[in-house]
C-alpha cells in the first residue's frame, strides 16, 4: 500500500518514512503542497499522512508566516474525488482544530510530538479500515499476499521479502491481469536510478528466484502476474 507524507520538517518527514518503509510500505514524501499534488496524480496513495501548518513567503525576505493549509489541502482533494485516508499531524490541540479537521475530510488526528510506536498504529488502523472496502488479500495458486498484513506466502510459508520486493509483487497482485510497462515500473519504484532498466531486471530475477520462473511473466514491453 503506498502513503504519501506531506511534511515540511525534514527531521520529523524521514524518520516517519524510514519506519514506513522498514515496515514494507511504499512511502513517499512531499515538503510542500506543490509537491503532494504532483505526487497524488501518479502515486494515488492509499493514506495520505498531512500536516497542518506550511509556512507561506520568501524565507530569505524574513516575510515567512505559517498557514493551515492542510485543511484546504485536504477539502480539496475530497472535492477532487479522493477516496483514501487522511492522517492529520499537528502540535494545535485545539478542539475545533480537530473538529475542522476531521469535517474537511480527515479520519484521524495525531497531535505531535506523538511516539513512532502510536503513529504507526494510527496508520495500520487507517488501511484496515480502507481494506474493508477494498480487497485485502490475494490468492492464486501457491501464492498468497496480504495487503494489510504486509507479507506474502509461497505454499503457505512467509517469504523474507525487502521493501522493493514486496512492493512490486503486491503492485502485480493487485492488478493480476495488467502488463505494466517497463516506464510504469521505473517511474513507480526506482525513479532516480541512472541505470534502472537493469535494477528492475535484478528485481524481477530475485522474485522469480523466490517463489518460481512462472510467477512474473515477461511480456511485450513489460511485465505481469503469472500463475
């Protein structure tokens, strides 16, 4: 499952992605609005996890001042159709804080400083409540995926799996009838990667080598769930 932070403070956004992604999460992080709204066209995250307050003019003018612009963040993402979850972070624990919060469209409020162990049950909370309206596992044949869970099964025995692994043979279970391209994947996963081509090869051998050949397919193009 993927979840978006939009977080300006480096400090507190990369301690929370290192933990989403040591628990095998596909996490993605935006410092600012401009970026999260770039990130939900290609990512269509499943939690969104959103500060409140941004911080609005020049920093090297001296003329910054800090906004809520969370909320309108998050009212018009609703209005443009977002169906996933959305996390509030804030240090204002004012009741009507979180009362407009939850109204604008959120389903959750975590007020900082908050523990890693709290946060991250927040947000296991907030994926099992998505899945009950989606599709929480998948099974075909000798293989089995949980969504939520995190982990997958190859004749019924958990595979050691990294971050990358995991992610990318959730994506193909997820959508077991797809051929993704090679472009897909290498915007997806390894966006940065001078020589991607060749790591997501690397990836897709070590799947095959895991569980059998068959899984993933080779096709024109790109790639797709066997079985």
């Amino acid at each position: 499952m993927r979840i978006l932070i939009v977080e300006d403070e480096a400090g507190l956004a990369q301690p929370l992605l290192a933990l989403l992604q040591k628990e095998r999460y596909q996490a993605f992080w935006a410092s600012n609005l401009e970026e999260a709204y770039a990130h939900l066209e290609s990512l269509e995250p499943d939690l969104i996890v959103l500060d409140i307050m941004f911080p609005q003019g020049e920093a090297w003018s001296g003329d910054t001042r800090w906004v809520d612009a969370g909320f309108d963040f998050a009212q018009a993402v609703r209005r443009a159709g977002y169906r996933g979850s959305i996390l509030f972070l804030s240090a204002r624990d004012a009741v009507e804080d979180r009362v407009r919060g939850l109204d604008l469209g959120g389903d959750d409020y975590l007020l900082k400083p908050f523990s890693l162990a709290e946060f991250l049950a927040r947000v296991r909370a907030l994926l099992r409540r998505n899945a009950s309206h989606k599709q929480s596992t998948f099974q075909r044949g000798p293989l089995q995926v949980d969504f939520v869970a995190r982990q997958a099964l190859w004749h019924y025995k958990r595979l050691e799996l990294s971050e990358k692994e995991f992610a990318l043979l959730e994506l193909l279970a997820m959508h077991p009838e797809r051929v993704f391209t090679v472009e897909e994947l290498l915007e997806r996963f390894f966006p940065e990667a001078a020589s991607g081509h060749r790591i997501l090869r690397v990836y897709v051998h070590r799947l095959r080598e895991k569980l059998a050949p068959e899984v993933i397919l080779t096709m024109p193009g790109g790639y797709r769930l066997g079985l």
